[in-house]
C-alpha cells in the first residue's frame, strides 16, 4: 500500500496561485494513476486531474481545465498541482489519490489510497 500526504494549501485571492504537492512513500508513484480529488463543504467528493501510469496522459475535470496541471517528479516520488486562475468555487479540501488500475476513473471509489487532504481557501 502506498502512503500519501499532501501539502501546500492555504489562503489565496480569486486570480491567484497555489501549488499543492502529495508525497508517496511504500511503492513508486510510476506503478499507479495519480490523482486529485477535492471536497466543498456540503458537496461530495469531485475528480479534479489524473496522470496515467506512464505519465504520458493527463485527464482533467472541466471546471479546472486550462488553469490546473498536474505534473509527477519520479526522483522525488511526488505528484504536484499547479494552480492558477483560482475562483472561489475551487475552495475544498484537496485530495491525492492513487489507484493500480490501468485506466483512469474519474470515479473516486476506484482508487484504494488516500491523503490526508489539504484545505484551499480562495477568497473574493
């Protein structure tokens, strides 16, 4: 089982930047998609990017699509997520996820490892 922990949330203005990090320990990143996940308060947890386990592919959500990248450094065993252009409906907790499948879900009950969750606040 891989362990994941992510970090780099906070406080931001609508119009600005964030970049959240997840740490992998207990298996390389490369054997598994990666994933972001994040949860508004009252809402249920939403796809928000995934990179395939080759990492030739990225998938993501249409709400974050222009203005989020996910990118994987292997030497470090992290899986990042530029932010950019951030609204106040991007506030949420924010996930890392990982799944040993072949394919990419959008589906957060196909992946078996969670992180802790990093909280994003942007204000308006």
């Amino acid at each position: 089982q891989v362990q994941l922990a992510e970090s780099g949330g906070g406080l931001v203005q609508a119009g600005g930047s964030l970049r959240l990090s997840c740490a992998a320990s207990g298996r390389t990143i490369s054997s598994s998609v990666m994933a972001w996940f994040r949860q508004a308060p009252g809402k249920e947890r939403e796809f928000v990017s995934a990179v395939t386990r080759s990492g030739g592919n990225t998938v993501y959500a249409d709400s974050v699509k222009g203005r989020f990248t996910i990118s994987r450094d292997l030497a470090k065993n992290t899986v990042s997520l530029q932010m950019n252009s951030l609204k106040p409906e991007d506030t949420a907790v924010y996930y890392c996820a990982a799944s040993s499948v072949f394919y990419v879900s959008r589906r957060s009950r196909e992946y078996d490892s969670w992180g802790q969750g990093t909280q994003v606040t942007v204000s308006s």
